[in-house]
C-alpha cells in the first residue's frame, strides 16, 4: 500500500512538472501563464527564452521522475534522486522567486521522499 501512495505522489510531481514546463514553455506570455506567474505582458514577452529554458529543466525532472517509476522497484535511487532535486529547486526558489514554491514543490518533494524511505523500511 505504501509503495502505491508513494509511487502516487510522485507521478503527481512528474504531472506538475509537465505543467510547469507547459506554462513556462508555451503559455509564458499568453493570458494562462501571465496569470499563473502574475506577470505584465511587457515582462513576459521580454523574459519569454529565459522562460522557455527553465520550463525546461522543469521537463528533465518530471522525465526523471517518470523514468524511475517506469523502473519500478530498480527505480528507487532514480526516484530520490530527482525528487531531492525537485526540493533542492522549491527551496531555492522560495528563497529567491517565491514563497508560494515552497508549497508547491519542496513540500510534495519532501513528502514523497518521507513516503519512499518508509516503504524501504517496511
């Protein structure tokens, strides 16, 4: 049951990601994304490539994350691994962007990993 749960909240961290690079890729400068970001028209449209290559990165942690759980049991360290990268990134930008990123993706990331390291122990 556990590993059901944990491997739950992990394809919704890999889902998010997908979104995110979808907002920061595609939907950047369109009326979606602007709301998500809370961002001008002016800003967006200017920011646009720097946008797009941060959506990005935010693709190689949900590929990551979906890699490990296509590995299933194999995929343990893959898992950890990019969800501590999905923390690393939460925290930093809570730290410099916004605070709201905390909760939206190093809590979900540090959930996961609690729920990951108790089905190693069961």
């Amino acid at each position: 049951m556990i590993t059901l749960l944990s491997n739950t909240v992990v394809l919704l961290i890999a889902a998010l990601h997908v979104y995110i690079l979808v907002l920061e890729m595609f939907l950047w400068d369109k009326p979606q994304g602007r709301k998500a970001f809370g961002l001008s028209q002016d800003f967006a449209t200017q920011t646009k490539t720097l946008a797009a290559n941060q959506g990005l990165y935010n693709g190689f942690l949900a590929a990551g994350l979906f890699w490990g759980l296509m590995l299933g049991e194999a995929g343990l360290s893959v898992k950890v691994f990019f969800l501590v990268c999905v923390l690393v990134a939460g925290i930093y930008g809570a730290a410099t962007a916004s605070k709201k990123i905390l909760f939206i993706q190093a809590v979900p990331a540090t959930v996961g990993l609690l729920l990951l390291g108790i089905g190693t122990l069961m």
